[in-house]
C-alpha cells in the first residue's frame, strides 16, 4: 500500500480501491479487473459467478444464526472512463492509475480521471465482503460492466444475479445524499458522408485548438457553465468561413463534456494573422458567457496544407446543425430541485470520408427525452446525416415512502446529527435498468463524495469515505438481520 494511504480509514477500502485503481478497467476492459476480483473471492472462498455479458456476482453466507434474514445486494459498475490531461501518453489499457493524496483529496497522481467513480463504491462492497469479522445475513456483491458507455452490463444482466431483498447502489457521488431516483438517457450517433475537393492554390495550413476547459460529467456537470469544446470551434468557423476545414475533432465520450476540439485545413496566406486575432477575440467573449478556467484559450498555428478540404455548402450546413443542436438544461422540475432535461454535444471525429457526431440527452421523463433526441436527430437529418439512437435506458422512478429509505435517513441522523438529504439527481444510474429487470426489489443509491468525476481533475474525499463507509456497514447490518435492540426492532 502505497504511503499516503496507509494512515486513512477504512484501511481495507483504500487498501483494495489501491488494487483496482493498479488493474487497467476502462469501458470494455474490464476482464482482468474481473479476474482479479475471482480471485480474490476465491481466496477468500466465496462463491463467484459470471452471467453471459459477462457480470460478476459474488457470494457471502449468513453468518451463523442469520441464515433467515434478508438478502442484501451491494451493487457498483466495474468500469471507469478514461480521461487524460492535454499532452499525456497515458495508456489507459496497458497503465496503472497510481494514486496521491493532497489534503483531505485522493487523486490520480498521473492527471488522470481517478476511477474512483465506481471504484470506490466497489472496495467498499468487497470491505464488507472480505471482513471475517463483519456478522450479518446473506451478502452479495453485483459488480457490472460498461456502464460508463451505456450502462451495458446492466441491461444485459441475469436476472438472477438480483436475487435478493435490498439493493444498496454505491455509484452516487455526494455523501450526506440518498438518491431514490435519476434520469433515463440516449446516445445519438449522425454520420455524414463528406464531400470534399482539392484545396485552393496558394493556400496554406492551419490548426485551431480550443483547449483547457474544465469537462465533467454529462449528467452531473451539465448545469454548470463549463463550456463545450465543439461548440466553440463550430462558433468560431462561423465567423470565419475562410478557414476552410480538412478534418475536425473534437470530445471523446457521450458522457463527457468536451473539453477540447482541433480543426485542422486551409486558409489564404493573408488572412492566418486575422483568424489568429479573431480567435483571441472570440474566446474573450465567451469567457463572459461560462465559468472559464485560467488557461482557457483558443490557439492558432500552423499545419500541414491538406489536399482536400470539405466543401463551402456541407461546412456550412455541419456549422449550422451544431450551432443549432441543444446543449445544456433544457428544462428544470422545480419540485424536486434538479435538471429535468438536457442534451450534450458530446464529440465530433472526421474519419476519412466520414463524419460523426455525438450527442447524448437525459430526462427523468422518458416522453420528453425521447421527443429531444428526435428533434436533434431531425435537425442533423435535415443537414444530411444519417441518425441512429445506439443506446437508450430507463430512468428510475422515486419511491419517497419507501420504508428503506425511511430505515436509512434514521440511521444517518443517529450516527451523524444531521439529516441526510434526499435528491433525485439528473445523471443515469443502473437503478432504473434493475428495477425493470427484476420488479419489487427495493433499492438506494449513495456514496462519497467525488468531485469531478469524468474529468482528469476527479478526487475522492477522504473524510467523506470514511462516513460513507460507516453508514453502508451498519445500514447492512440493520437490513442484514442484526439482532434487534432498543429501537432497532423494525420490520421491512
């Protein structure tokens, strides 16, 4: 164990958050993550099992003289999304994400995305499952695949492997915080085929980057002013149609806010130095328009001379339709306090002749998300591209009544004097997938608190962990069939 970590609580968490954090797990890597935690449940010698898309659940019996009580389910995802600092070589399939402390904050010590978004969620679940000394009911660890990417794992999982009374959901970020329900999401990918011809004589090349904004989750962030990378460069291409574009990239995944964008193509000699000053301009403008980090910039140099750039009518229609595509809240529901729909222009990648792009809306209301995703399907469509929706899930409707929660908020003011707050939140959870997969289950959502998930600039609070680690183990214990005493003699 590392030495910054070997004088925090709960040893045994960030003892095994330490080893995952060590195994390469982004979305669709997981597979010597989940060997490793065979492993160890082996060693352990508890029982684990895999389902088809490859989920794992592992078992632990009821200690003795609990074999009756109900069946408590501690549920995370397994993947992390991998996110890098400009400049970095990180490899996020072949590199460990070695961890520091500053503070009271756990961070990547390569300027990375921690992965502790879920993985702090899954040590704490395998702390409980690995402790010989922890005396409850029957306990089982659901650890899921790909959610990052759309929660892949969960809509493919066994039924089965839900076989149980409670459901603790350990994917949310704010400790102090129950979630009883999220939004429902959906990816849209357009394609465009491009039509290009040979650059002009005389021409030169050029780069625009619009670099160092702050990212962050697409769900959690999105209300936030961070600004979006590809929306940025589409702004400047419409001042300045002269540049005209040879390729154009820009965000990585459907659940990140873009943070930088790069087009490369041509431009007359004699108009370089007035993209560059326009550029400078422009960003200054938006600097007013969002909470701009310090080293926000938009740059522009020089590049190779492309041989083909895209044609004047198809960039512009490409401007258009992105400039014209939602991005942000697009409504709130006032009585619970959050987001109630949104959409994020999540990234653009020229690939030979073929431009994508992706956007990705979440809603608590499936109606209204599914209405926004085919409007901007329609305005890209109208543009030229072909529209598919890849992926789309549920949300997951609160229970404000239900008597675990009730159960939970007591227990949190008895340990910590102050009431939990109970929120409905506007990121996905699997909660909503799970619930439809096996009905009656009853569930919760909480965790630490995570600062920056899906950004190089996520860290894990120390003190936070440890309340969080607290609360899941005698919330366990509770359901798990502790024998009751004063005050503890509730039914479920």
């Amino acid at each position: 164990m590392m030495k910054d970590l070997k004088d925090i609580e709960p040893a045994l968490v960030w003892k095994l958050f330490e080893a995952i954090a060590a195994v390469p797990h982004p979305s669709g890597h997981e597979e010597a993550l989940v060997t490793m935690l065979v492993g160890l449940a082996d060693r352990h010698g508890l029982p684990a099992r895999r389902d088809k898309a490859g989920n794992l659940r592992i078992d632990r019996p009821a200690s003795p003289g609990r074999e009756g009580a109900p069946t408590v389910l501690l549920q995370g995802h397994l993947d992390m999304v991998p996110q890098a600092g400009p400049g970095s070589s990180f490899d996020f399939q072949r590199d460990p994400i070695r961890l520091k402390r500053e503070g009271n904050f756990i961070s990547s010590a390569g300027g990375t995305t921690l992965g502790a978004d879920n993985g702090l969620g899954v040590a704490a679940a395998l702390a409980l499952l690995f402790d010989p000394g922890f005396e409850t009911g029957p306990l089982a660890g659901v650890f899921t695949l790909s959610e990052e990417v759309g929660l892949n794992g969960a809509m493919a999982l066994d039924p089965a492997f839900l076989d149980g009374d409670f459901l603790l959901n350990l994917d949310s970020e704010d400790e102090g915080e129950i979630c009883i329900g999220c939004a429902g999401g959906a990816r849209l990918e357009l394609d465009f085929p491009i039509p290009a011809e040979p650059v002009s004589d005389g021409m030169t090349g050029v780069s625009v980057m619009v670099r160092n904004l702050a990212g962050g989750h697409s769900g959690i962030n999105i209300g936030d002013r961070r600004g979006n990378a590809v929306r940025f460069a589409a702004g400047l291409l419409e001042r300045c149609p002269q540049l005209r574009v040879a390729d154009w990239n820009g965000g990585t995944l459907d659940n990140v806010i873009p943070r930088e964008a790069v087009v490369r193509g041509a431009v007359s000699p004699g108009f370089f130095e007035e993209l560059r000053r326009k550029a400078v301009t422009f960003a200054e403008e938006l600097r007013k328009g969002f909470d701009a980090p310090v080293d926000f910039r938009i740059d522009v140099g020089s590049a190779p001379l492309p041989e083909r750039v895209w044609t004047v009518p198809f960039q512009e229609r490409v401007i258009r339709a992105l400039l014209s595509c939602p991005d942000g809240p697009t409504g709130m529901d006032h009585a619970l306090g959050v987001i109630r729909t949104s959409s994020n222009l999540a990234a653009i990648f020229s690939t030979g002749d073929t431009l994508k792009i992706r956007t990705s809306q979440r809603s608590l209301v499936d109606g209204e998300r599914e209405k926004l995703t085919r409007e901007i399907a329609a305005c890209f469509e109208n543009a030229g591209a072909v529209a598919k929706v890849d992926n789309a899930y549920p949300g997951w409707a609160p229970e404000p009544d239900s008597p675990l929660l009730a159960e939970a908020c007591l227990l949190y003011r008895e340990l910590f004097h102050r009431d939990a707050v109970v929120r409905v939140i506007h990121a996905g959870l699997e909660c909503g997938i799970l619930a439809g997969r096996r009905p009656g289950l009853k569930m919760i959502s909480f965790g630490p608190t995570i600062l920056d998930a899906h950004s190089p600039a996520e860290r894990a609070d120390v003190a936070s962990t440890q309340r969080f680690f607290r609360f899941l183990r005698e919330l366990t214990l509770r359901l798990g069939g502790r024998k009751p005493g004063a005050g503890d003699d509730r039914t479920f």
